[in-house]
C-alpha cells in the first residue's frame, strides 16, 4: 500500500501552508496534554463517526442530533489531568449513546437493535456491533450534486462539508478506524477547498478525490480484517500478527521493544473494533507519539512522519516502509532448531520462546508475505509440539529448517502457477476458469457473489502477477488474505458449506492453503433450472454496458456450472459464446425482441442437450 504521502501528495503540501502550522510540526511538541488537546478540539467529529458507524440507516440530520446530546454531556473530557486516563469518560459516552438509542422505542426499532435492548450494558455492546453492516449497501464516496453548489456552500460553512464528508465515510465504512477518518476527511477538506480555487474544478475533483476514495476503501477492508482476526481466533494469533508487521517495519528494534508494542497495537485495534471511536483516537494518538520517542532505535523510515502533525503522523506512520534490513547472524535463529535446552523453554516459557522465534524468523526473511510467515511459525509450533513427547526431541526438531523451507517453496509455487495460469490464458479467460473452480468449491453462494469474489481474485492476480517475484508474492498473499477474508466473514452470516467452514476457522496462517485445495462440494444439489431460467434473453441486454454484459455472460456461466458440474470447461465456453453471438447478431437487428424469440430457441435446445433435459 502506497503512504499517506503518495496518497495526499496533492493536499497535504497546501493543506500545511494554508493551516500555517497551527499545531507544531515537530515531535517533542506533541505529547500527552497535545494528543487530549486533540481530542477536545476534535470531539465533536469523533462523535459523529462512532454514531454514523452504529446508525448506519440513520440520516445526516438525525446522527447531528444525537451528536449534539452526547457532546453536550462529554464537557468532562475538558477537565481531565494530564495524569488521568480518560477510559472511564470514552466507556461513560458508549455507555449513554447505547442508552439514548433503546430509550428511543422509533430508533431503535429502525436501526433493527431492539434485541440488544433487552441484554446488560456489555453484552449490550457486542449486540450492538454484530449490526455494523461493511458492504455496498451505501455510497462508495460522498456524491457532489453540484460542484459550484458545494463550493458555495464550503465558502459558507466549511465545517459542514467536512462533517458531511465524516458522516458518509463513517456509515459506509463501519469499521474504519476513527483517527483514519479524520484524517482523509483532513485530506478532504483541503482538497474541496483547493479545487474550488480551480477553474476546471471538475477536472481537479476527480484528480484529488479519487486517491482518497480508493485509500479509505482499501484501508477499510484491512481495519475490518484485523477486527476479524481479533473476533474469531484467540489473541495470540492477533498479537502474532502484529508482532510479524513489526518487526518487518522496524528490524533495528530488540525482541522486549517489539513485543511491547505488539501487545500495545493489539489491544488498541480492539478498542477501535469495539467502535470506542474517542479511545481509538486518544489510544493512536498516544502509540504514535511513544514510537516517535524511540524512533532511533527504532526505524530510521519514521522520521518524516514524526515531523507531521495530528492526525497525519499515525497514518504515515502506519503505512511507511519497512526499515533497511540489517546484517544479522544466523546463530540466533538457528538456535530454535540445534539447541537442545528448546523443548524445556517451550514446556517452561511456550509464551516467549515462539513469540522470539517468529521476531528472530521475520527478522531474517521481512522479504516474505506476513502470511507465510505464520505459516513457518505455525509448522515449529506443531513440530515442538510432537517432538518434545519423544525420547530425542532434538532429532526430531533439528529436520525444522528444511521443514521451514518447503513451506515458503510451497507457498510461492502455489502463487507462481496462479499466475502461469493467468497468462496462459488471458485475463478473461483467467476469470472464467476461476467462475467455473469456485462454482464447483462453493455452489451455495449465488451467481452474482460468485462473479463477484472471483473477480476481486483475478483483479488481484492482473495487479500482483506482473511485479517481481518477492513483490508478486507478497502481493497476491496479501490480496488473498482480504478477500478471502470477506468470504468468511459472508460464511459466518450465512453459513456456506462445511470445507468453507473448516477453512475459515481451522487456522488462519493456512486459510489460502485450504482453499486453494478445496475440492468440489459433491453434497450440493442444485435447485433444478430449466434453460428458459437460466438463459435471460431480454432485449435490457442491448442496452447494457460492457461490464454489465460481461458479468450477465459470467453469472450464466456459474449457473450453467452449478446444473451440470461434470461437464467440461469447453462445453460451458461454447454455451457462452453462443450468447454472446446472439446478443451481439440481435442487438444490431431492427427487431430486436423478435430476433432472441427466434434465434434463441436454438440456444435454449443446446443448453437442454448439455443439461440432458428434453
């Protein structure tokens, strides 16, 4: 992912020279009382983030409304000292905002949290988030009706534009963190102000506004992945997670520093999941402040982000690179498997030996996908695991380096035949072979989802494939994990079969592993279609775009797969290229309706005869 720096290129340079630098740009500036002065400054946009986020069928005016209640009852926050951690007041605001909605009989029955209602305050809020809706439900951006109108109405009230903005994004984005929503809604707000200044200001608008459309919307899809990483596996995993981008992004740091911080970045991400928006802020806040403190002994690629002010520090911070790799020994790495004292550290210390393990692993390989990663510190888990019950554990541990290595060899051959695959056939072609494996993996999900998944997994492969082989791996393994992620997530709404399952909550360093080998749901039967049903000809198809054309071809082709999965991959492209000659043929004829009638009927008689239907 490119930086906020790459990302808010455009507006951060006149957004620094316009602020003329209200807060110091200089890091021993900001500390304590800085971060709590943020928060004050700030906590009417932080409010309205966490109830836009949980009010997601709530409309602009209404979520206004409840924010004015809730700041007006927040004045505590004003009084805090600097020694005082504000946890008490941030639970005190959920705690009354939960309240105010099951209070309002008409809210809550609209948002759909009457159930909630009837449990405790904690309880209360684990209902409550089980609502947050992440998907295409809302607008992707914030639409400008009008770009003069909206000029017009910043000159008049700049604040409102930028809440507007903060609104939007937070409803449609859930589990976006907050201090990442006040940052492109900083981002935002310069941007509006500049293009106003333009005299193509659509021109400009376009150029500003999609970096931070496209940022926000990838960013989101990580926030709501670690959120489920925390949910679903225990909190190891999650710390293991953390302690792996860590130590890739700061090598020079010592295992104690790393995982301290690990432990931090952990716990804050579960605060921000939980939606406490005001703790999320402070707590960031706070994180990045302490990791510019040590940033010499830390990574020497933080430095410019240390100079930024709130909020743009926490996000270059985040989103900068990984440190220069250092010259390392192999002794400390090789100890895991030659020591003999290992199996008394993993009995004794099982919490401190595999954490210094996967620091010193990550350490030595950063070059590798976070994901693999977890995969070798997962494999020498289970083999001390075996191997200290036996008479000589040594012998049996001392095979773990070549085990480590065949499973990052495994790893990216998977991925290099992926994209062997993907050039030999072409990107369309690409995509319909994966239409047509994963119809046959997961039947249950309709055609639409299907095309759907399936081209967020081409997409990644037209993006990954063609970089350099450490880059491509990493790439598509990081791609993968998010989209395979949404998938899970789809299962644990609505459960799709059991090899979805097993692979969603089985282990999560092996969840691309398990669907790569997935084999065909062979319990499926689908719902009998005639081709009457399963081929639409409608003369709508004149009038569809090419995208909407390609994905009517892609989702018949699912349903073909799903009625007759033994049939053979030609078989299915020549049902498909048939269709497409006969939209095309009567898309151009005078009569277009008439012409699929008549033309049609022969398509119709060879889907029955592929379907053995009579």
């Amino acid at each position: 992912m490119k930086n906020l720096r790459s990302i808010c290129f455009l507006v951060f340079f006149s957004y620094v020279q316009c602020q003329t630098l209200q807060r110091s740009l200089l890091a021993a500036a900001l500390n304590h009382t800085n971060s709590q002065n943020y928060l004050q400054e700030n906590l009417r946009d932080i409010t309205s983030i966490m109830v836009a986020q949980f009010l997601q069928k709530s409309t602009y005016q209404e979520v206004q409304t409840i924010v004015e209640e809730l700041v007006d009852r927040a004045e505590k926050y004003k009084v805090l000292k600097p020694q005082e951690s504000p946890s008490e007041c941030s639970h005190q605001l959920m705690t009354t905002f939960l309240e105010h909605v099951c209070n309002n009989q008409g809210m809550a029955d609209k948002q759909e949290f009457s159930d909630c209602c009837n449990v405790n305050n904690k309880a209360r809020l684990k209902c409550f988030l089980l609502y947050k809706k992440d998907d295409t439900e809302y607008s992707d951006v914030f639409q400008i009706p009008n770009l003069e109108q909206i000029c017009e109405v910043d000159k008049e009230n700049q604040a409102s534009v930028k809440e507007r903005y903060i609104y939007e994004t937070s409803r449609k984005h859930p589990f976006l963190y907050g201090p990442t929503i006040l940052t492109m809604s900083a981002c935002y707000e310069t941007a509006i102000r500049s293009c106003c200044q333009e005299e193509n200001k659509t021109e400009c608008f376009q150029i500003k506004l999609e970096p931070i459309r496209k940022y926000v919307r990838e960013i989101s899809l990580r926030h709501h992945h670690l959120c489920e990483i925390g949910i679903k596996f225990n909190h190891k995993v999650s710390k293991a997670v953390e302690l792996v981008l860590l130590t890739k992004k700061q090598l020079k740091a010592n295992f104690s520093e790393i995982a301290k911080l690990a432990g931090d970045v952990k716990n804050l991400h579960q605060t921000c999941c939980e939606g406490d928006v005001v703790a999320c802020v402070l707590g960031r806040s706070r994180l990045m402040n302490d990791t510019c403190s040590k940033q010499s002994t830390l990574s020497s690629k933080i430095t410019p982000c240390c100079a930024l002010s709130v909020p743009f520090r926490g996000e270059c911070i985040i989103n900068s690179e990984n440190d220069d790799k250092p010259d390392l020994p192999s002794l400390p790495l090789s100890r895991f498997t030659e020591d003999r004292f290992v199996c008394k550290q993993f009995i004794d210390k099982q919490d401190d030996l595999l954490p210094e393990f996967l620091y010193e692993y990550s350490r030595r390989h950063s070059e590798l996908a976070v994901s693999v990663i977890l995969r070798v510190y997962t494999v020498y888990q289970n083999l001390l695991g075996k191997c200290c019950k036996l008479e000589n554990p040594l012998e049996c541990y001392s095979h773990g380096k070549e085990m480590f290595q065949r499973v990052v060899g495994e790893s990216h051959e998977r991925i290099k035949n992926h994209c062997d695959l993907r050039e030999k056939l072409g990107d369309a072609n690409f995509h319909d072979r994966l239409i047509i494996l994963y119809t046959k993996k997961v039947p249950q999900l309709s055609a639409q989802e299907l095309v759907t998944f399936t081209k967020n997994m081409a997409d990644a492969a037209t993006k990954c494939c063609p970089l350099r082989d450490e880059q491509r791996f990493v790439c598509m393994e990081d791609s993968a994990k998010l989209i395979l992620g949404a998938l899970c997530r789809r299962h644990e709404a609505e459960p799709i079969n059991a090899g979805v399952g097993h692979c969603c909550e089985d282990s999560y360093a092996f969840r691309k592993p398990c669907f790569d080998d997935l084999q065909v749901d062979r319990t499926y039967i689908s719902p009998p279609l005639s081709c009457d049903q399963v081929i639409s000809l409608k003369e709508d198809l004149c009038k569809a775009r090419e995208e909407q054309f390609q994905t009517e071809k892609q989702k018949l082709l699912s349903d073909l797969v799903k009625q007759k999965p033994q049939a053979t991959e030609m078989q299915f492209q020549s049902i498909i290229a048939d269709f497409a000659h006969l939209v095309e043929t009567c898309c151009q004829a005078e009569e277009s309706e008439m012409c699929f009638r008549g033309e049609g009927s022969k398509l119709i008689e060879k889907c029955q005869s592929l379907l053995g239907h009579k």
